[in-house]
C-alpha cells in the first residue's frame, strides 16, 4: 500500500518518528502495528531527510524558525520576560556556538526584560489578604532565623493592621 503525501519534508519526517513509535508502543494493537508498517514503506523517509538536508544547505538552521522572531523584540510584556529567559539560557548552554551565544547576548542587550517586569507587576495592583499578611507575620515573630530587629518590626507591623 503506497500513499502520496504531499506534505514538506520535515512533516513526513515527523510523521514517521509517530509511526515508528507505534510500532514499539506495546499497547498498540497487531493491526495498527501493520497498518504503520505500511504506512512507513510508503513515507520514504531518508529522501525527506535528504530533502530538508538540502534546504538547510541553503539558509541557516534555528530550531524554532517558523516561530522566530526574525530578531524582532517580542510586544506583550510576558513574551519579552519568556524570550529573555530564553537567550539568557542560550548565553550559558555549552551546546550553543559562540556565535550564537554573542547573537543571545546582543538580542538580551537590545530588550527591556526589566522593564517588562515592572510593567507586568504594575499592571496586576495585588492587594494582599491581611490574614495572609498577620499570618507572615506571626511566623516571622517565632523564626529563629530573623533577626531581633526583625522581630520587633514584625510585631510593630501586626500590632498596626
């Protein structure tokens, strides 16, 4: 049974890294097993591979390039905080090129991920459940980790609420 498929390369691909999981996945049935096998016969998956080899041959590879930014600050404050965790993550990762850490570092030089913090903590005035607050309090009297001065501004505090 030979199909067509008319995806790009990296999705047959992908298609046949679910297929062949299926066929070591023990609670997959004999049938579904065969029905896999036949579809993978068809897949031809080395010239997928040898497809998005030559693609990649032409342009640079980057794991997430459809969803790249193209080197673009992401808008919302939460996607510049997650984006710079990214890159920052990138700066110290053994496995990434010293090129791609200097292009991290240049990417988190260029964003406010400070700035975005701040503007996510302004936007969202937290008011603070004063139970919760005595409570912090209270604990903060009996830890034998705070300070004597810490003790007593925490008693001065719980006695003004």
């Amino acid at each position: 049974m030979s199909r067509r498929f008319s995806t790009s390369a990296e999705e047959r691909i992908n298609a046949a890294r679910g297929y062949k999981a299926a066929l070591h996945n023990e609670h997959v049935s004999a049938e579904a097993k065969q029905h896999a096998r036949d579809i993978l016969h068809g897949l031809n998956e080395q010239d997928a591979r040898r497809e998005l080899s030559e693609e990649n041959m032409r342009k640079p590879y980057h794991r997430h390039q459809r969803r790249s930014s193209g080197g673009k600050t992401p808008d919302s404050p939460q996607e510049r905080i997650n984006a710079a965790r990214g890159y920052k993550a990138a700066t110290h990762n053994p496995l990434v090129s010293e090129e791609g850490k200097q292009q991290a570092g240049d990417m988190l030089q260029r964003m406010d991920d400070e700035g975005a913090r701040q503007e996510i903590y302004h936007q969202e005035e937290r008011t603070k459940d004063p139970i919760r607050v005595a409570a912090g309090l209270k604990a903060a009297q009996r830890n034998p980790l705070v300070s004597e001065d810490g003790r007593h501004r925490a008693a001065d505090q719980l006695y003004e609420l």
